[in-house]
C-alpha cells in the first residue's frame, strides 16, 4: 500500500508535535535549579527584562566601544549604571543571594569577565 505525501506530512507534523510537548515538559522537570535573582535596587530598568536578557552583552559593548575608542561616556547603558542597580555592596553578598550577573553567567556557563578591569562587586560610585 502506498503512502501518500500529504498522510507523510502529518505522520512527521505529528511526531515533531509530540517531541515538542515531551521537550518542554522536560525542561520543566529539570532538575537544575534556575538562578535565584536578587530584586533590583531601581525603580525600573533602562529596558524591558526580556530585552535586556537577550541584548545585554551588545549593549554592554556597544557602550564600551563608545566610551573607550570614542570618548563619548553616557549613562544609559553604562557598567556604572547597570551595577548600581544590580550588584549589592560585597558585604551584602551570600551564598543563598550571589552577585547578580554572576549568579546568570553561573548557570548559563559563560565566563564573566568585566570584573577583571573593573573594581569587582564594589560600590560602583567610587
């Protein structure tokens, strides 16, 4: 008996469905813990949340570029600005409440290394 292409397409339209609903079940189920963030100390952020959780390291970049090799400093998405609202003074750190950005980077297994230049996890007005 001949399979036709249209009964072809749904058999696999239906298998992809199928591994989409057990995937993300999964993850749910994950037993890896997501990051625990502390609240920021702002009232609101420059951007919207899932704005910055996609665009933060080019704006980061962007900034530097702009601020290093042109000498054009502006507030809005400066580091400065960003750890005033994010980063705790050292002394309000804990292991139940790590660093902001180092509690992400953590748990998306991405090597944080603004802090080599800059003063790590200190007052960011000095």
């Amino acid at each position: 008996m001949m399979v036709s292409k249209t009964n072809r397409f749904f058999s696999l339209l239906t298998v992809f469905a199928l591994l989409a609903i057990t995937g993300t079940s999964a993850v749910a189920d994950s037993r890896v813990p997501l990051p625990q963030l502390a609240p920021a100390l702002g009232e609101r952020c420059v951007e919207d949340t899932s704005f910055m959780r996609r665009n933060h390291m080019d704006l980061l970049k962007h900034q530097r570029d702009e601020t290093m090799h042109r000498g054009i400093r502006t507030e809005k998405h400066s580091l400065k600005n960003c750890l005033s609202c994010h980063a705790p003074k050292l002394e309000t750190q804990s292991a139940e409440q790590p660093h902001f950005c180092q509690s992400c980077h953590q748990y998306a297994g991405i090597r944080l290394d603004c802090f080599q230049c800059h003063a790590r996890y200190g007052d960011p007005k000095q």
